[in-house]
C-alpha cells in the first residue's frame, strides 16, 4: 500500500490484467480496470479471474494511465499554482 503505485500506470499503458488490493488510493490510480482482491487469501482466486478476462479493456487501461503520463500530471501543477498565485 504505497502512495502510488507506478508499476500500476506501467501495467495500465501495456494493456496488462492488474490484480491488486482492494485499496481507495490503489481504486483511485487504478479505476475499475482491475481484478480486486480484499485479503491475501482472495489474490489466487483474483489472479485466475484476471487470466481468464478477455482483454476488451486494454484500450481503456492505456487511455486511463495516460491521465498519469507528464503533460497531464504538469497542467494539472500548473493550474494549482496558477489557483495559488491569483
């Protein structure tokens, strides 16, 4: 439970099945593109459910983890700033 996960947004732009935590800050990164799992003991099952998914939501994963990419994490400075200086 990191403060943030990269290696989440490297699964998302890769179009890759992510099984994680069931986590706010982890849903947050993540959205709804994930096989979630609650307690240690439901990661197998998770796992098996995110091998078994057709992979329709890689498009969606790649868009989502391009909210993370530099020009969208800079604008998003350059307003707060911007809110600061005013």
């Amino acid at each position: 439970d990191e403060s943030f996960g990269n290696v989440f947004v490297e699964a998302m732009a890769s179009g890759l099945p992510i099984v994680a935590y069931d986590r706010p800050r982890t849903r947050w990164i993540i959205g709804d593109h994930a096989f979630f799992a609650d307690a240690r003991e439901a990661l197998p099952a998770a796992i098996g459910t995110a091998l078994d998914a057709a992979p329709g939501a890689a498009a969606e994963m790649r868009e989502r983890a391009q909210t993370f990419g530099w020009p969208a994490i800079a604008a998003l400075y350059n307003d707060f700033f911007g809110e600061l200086l005013q």
